[in-house]
C-alpha cells in the first residue's frame, strides 16, 4: 500500500502548531515539517471567558497559512484539532464559523478524554517497547498548559486516569501574584498549590500504589528535554538526574533560559513552573525512572489517522484501555461484577448475532459495552432512580477515548435501561441509542436473578427470530418473564422476535 503525507494542526491553549507527516506501511511514521505561532488563546478563554475579535484575526491568518503549506506538501488528508481554550470559549461557535469561512479549514473541538488518549497513542507509536514498560506500575503525566492528565498503567492494563486543575499556565500566574524573587519562595507556592490537588488525588486514588516509572508528555516537556537529555529525546533518566536539573533552573534568570533552551520569552518563563510541576509528582509518586518521549497532540493525530488507513498497526490495545476504565469506574461505585461480566457476554452475543440487522460498526459495539458495565452505577447513590443517578454520573465522569457526544450516547442508553423510550429526549443520535437499549434490556433481562443461568448460551438469528439457546437445567422462571417483558420493545426496533429456549439433556 501506497504512504500518505498527513497534515495535523493543533489549536492550542498557548500555540498553534502544523505538522506534516509522512505514514508508510511497516515504516514508523516520520515528521517532515512542525511550525508554531504562540497565541495564548487561553488567556482570552479564562479570564473573560471569550476568544478577542483581535485574536481571531491573527489565527485565521496563521491558520490560512498553514493550509497552504499543507496544500504545498500535497497532503493526502489534512485535520484541524482544537482542545481546552476553544473547548470551553463561550463564543467559540463564531470562533469555528469564521476559521471554515476565511481558511476552508473544519475544525473539530475534541474532549479531554479524546486529547488525552491521542497522546497515549503518540506514546505507543514512539517506542515499541510501550508494552514493555507499562507491565510494571508507571504512570503517564500529560501537562498542559491548562490542566494535567495522570493516567496509571499496570501489566498492559489502564487502572486510572484523572484530570487535575494543574497547568503550566495556572502555575506561572500564581507566582506572578507573588512580590518577591526570592527561589525559596517561588519553590514553596508552587509546592502548596501543587499539594493541594496532588496529595487529595494520592489519597483517592493511588493509595499505597508502589509507581515505577514516569513518562512526561505535553507541549512545555518538548523544550525542557532539549536541556534535560542534552537534545537526545525519548532517552530514560533517574528521579535524582530530574531533580539536579530542577534546582539548576531555580537558580537561572529569564534570559539565561532563552539562551539555554533558545526559546522566546513566552516560552521561558513558562520552564521553571513545568520543571516544578514535574518534581514534584515525582517526589509524591516516588518513582524511580522518567521518560521523556518528546511527542505531542500532532503526533497522536498521525497516530490516529495512520490507525485508521491500515497503515500503523499497535500492539497495545487502546479499545482495552476504554473498557479498563469503565471497568475500574464500575467497581470504583460498588457494581456486581459478575452481573456485569455476564451482561457483557449475552450483550456482544446479541449484537454481533443481529450484525446484518443494526448496521453498526466496532465504536458502537464498543459503547455498548461500556454501557453494560455502567449500567447500575447510580445505585451506588440511590436504588431508587438509580437509571437518573447512572446517567449525571457518567455525564459528569471523563471517560478516557471518548468524546462529549459518544459518552452522551452511553449514558442514555443507561438511563433507558429501565425507563420508556423517549426519542426526542435521547439527543442527536436517538436511533443509535434505541437499538443499544433494545439489546441492554434484552441482556439484563437473561441475568434477572444475577446468577448467571444462561452463561454459554447459544445466540442466533433463524426464520427470522433471534434465538436464545441455554442447556441450563434449573428453574429459569425469573429471567422467562424478565424476557417476556423486553420483547415488544427489541421487535419494534429491530423486526425480530425473540425467543428463549431451554434445552433439555437426555437423561
């Protein structure tokens, strides 16, 4: 198969960056061009809660430029990404109106879920040897410039990921409120305002969990490496190495930093808060080693769209990351895991039985099974309602690879687990909703006493009737009429009668 040449733009809270990629079948994928135009777009977003008309202007010029340089690479496909500034922009519907009417350019607001796990796979697509490392505890630290993702990997498997409020950003406007120079000082509020979300997060979530290893990514990391590992990215260093190279900067004026990492001013005043920042997750977490792999949002872009041309293939499961963490959350809120390990079964064997039926694809496939294992979370809160009380959940829960729009449709076809059906309520994509639903409730009902009586059973689809088979031999009364009550609704959304059988043995 012929390579494709890929364009990726990244509008950033503080930057925004063009890459240009070449992707060619068994061949790592090779960045041939990457421009930057800082503008703190971010700015704009947090204190007044809108992008400036003035702002707009100067990134609509910026961004025409990149698709003419895009346009001279004669890219194959060429994508726009925007995260947290245009994400949380009040006007940032206007914002997208006039960067298509000025550039040609379709910009896509993705989550931080989605951000985050493009890095992820920015990660994988660096280093082979990804699957390797996270077979020990080691924990991926995204640091933006507005907020900070700490994600924990264990034996191949996501355990956790959460956001924190803690960006490079946020951090320098701190010590700018500060009326002293003093190293001491700027050391002690980065550590305090550091602490009170970090030593929360440990307590909630790490626990006594012993972390090996660190991988830094984010925009700042890629120039702190340049001083870090001397220009060698992508190599391992000790906490100690890390920690030495921290206090260096502490004792480094604003001009120095330009010089010694060549950067502008914008740039290095942002250095020593992200040196800070990473030392101190480092002290908390105690691991031992840190790499830096040098990637970014752009990266994962390529990643992603390589992924998707056939072109890169991963060893790491990525699907298996956004189960894990649905997994995790389910278990996080009491969830009767055995119930939803059989819910999953009869679920996948309904829906990849009734394939030529729905018209649905993997993605699909794959939020149902998030949905099975959600799908009684609430109770947690209340058993009453608890189908209301699963669905603010999930809403108010990032879930790691999805975006705004696919964790919606889980959560509704959580919600209509156990209430009727309403079309206008269910969003944009109530259909899709309406035959996930169908297929939950059917599932549910086959576990109705949760002792798992059908495990194994037979699912296809015959003379036109989904066919349930079970050589179960004890009482199955309570799921026949869970079953008989989930009928009206599977046949009204898909055509299909069906039916449960019991199949004796012989004796």
């Amino acid at each position: 198969m012929a390579g494709k040449i890929f364009a990726a733009i990244d509008i950033g809270s503080f930057e925004l960056e063009l890459g240009i990629y070449e992707i060619i079948s068994g061949k790592p994928i090779r960045k041939i061009d990457h421009i930057r135009h800082a503008i703190p777009l971010g700015v704009d977003t947090y204190r007044t809660g809108k992008i400036s008309y003035r702002r707009v202007e100067e990134m609509c010029r910026v961004l025409g430029e990149f698709v003419r340089i895009a346009e001279g690479y004669r890219a194959d496909c060429c994508r726009a990404y925007a995260t947290s500034a245009m994400r949380e922009a009040k006007n940032n519907r206007i914002v997208l109106d006039q960067i298509r009417v000025r550039t040609g350019l379709k910009v896509k607001i993705i989550s931080n879920s989605e951000q985050r796990f493009l890095t992820y796979k920015a990660i994988a697509g660096k280093d082979a040897g990804f699957n390797r490392i996270i077979q020990k505890p080691t924990a991926t630290v995204d640091i933006g410039f507005g907020g900070m993702q700490i994600s924990l990997f264990d034996k191949d498997s996501l355990v956790f990921t959460q956001n924190l409020p803690l960006g490079v950003m946020r951090l320098r406007g701190f010590l700018s409120l500060l009326q002293t120079e003093s190293r001491e000082a700027r050391s002690e509020l980065i550590k305090e305002v550091v602490d009170n979300e970090l030593l929360p997060f440990r307590k909630m979530y790490l626990k006594d969990r012993e972390i090996k290893n660190l991988i830094f990514t984010g925009g700042m990391m890629l120039y702190l490496s340049k001083g870090l590992v001397q220009g060698a990215q992508g190599e391992w260093i000790t906490g100690k190495e890390f920690q030495e190279f921290q206090q260096s900067l502490e004792n480094m004026g604003q001009s120095r930093l330009e010089d010694e990492f060549g950067v502008r001013p914008e740039y290095a005043s942002l250095l020593f808060p992200s040196a800070s920042l990473c030392n101190r997750i480092l002290e908390t977490t105690g691991a031992e080693t840190i790499w830096i792999p040098g990637v970014c949002l752009l990266d994962g872009m390529a990643a992603e769209y390589g992924e998707e041309t056939k072109l890169v293939k991963f060893k790491h499961d990525f699907s298996g990351d956004i189960i894990a963490a649905a997994r995790n959350m389910a278990k996080r809120y009491k969830c009767h895991m055995p119930h939803i390990q059989a819910l999953e079964e009869y679920a996948l064997g309904i829906f990849d039985a009734m394939k030529r039926y729905h018209g649905l694809g993997r993605r699909e496939r794959l939020l149902l099974q998030i949905a099975v294992n959600l799908h009684s979370c609430g109770k947690f809160i209340s058993v009453r309602d608890s189908n209301e009380r699963s669905y603010n959940i999930i809403m108010a829960t990032e879930i790691i690879g999805l975006s705004h729009e696919e964790r919606s449709v889980v959560a509704n076809v959580v919600r209509y687990n156990q209430q009727a059906f309403c079309y206008e309520e269910a969003g944009e994509n109530s259909m899709l909703v309406a035959k996930l639903v169908a297929i939950l409730r059917l599932a549910n009902s086959m576990d109705r006493s949760h002792k798992q009586k059908l495990a194994g059973a037979k699912i296809t689809v015959r003379d036109g009737e989904l066919v349930i088979s079970s050589s179960y031999e004890g009482d199955m009364t309570l799921e026949r009429a869970a079953f008989e009550q989930k009928l009206d609704f599977f046949e009204e959304i898909y055509g299909i009668r069906p039916v449960l059988k019991q199949k004796r043995r012989i004796r």
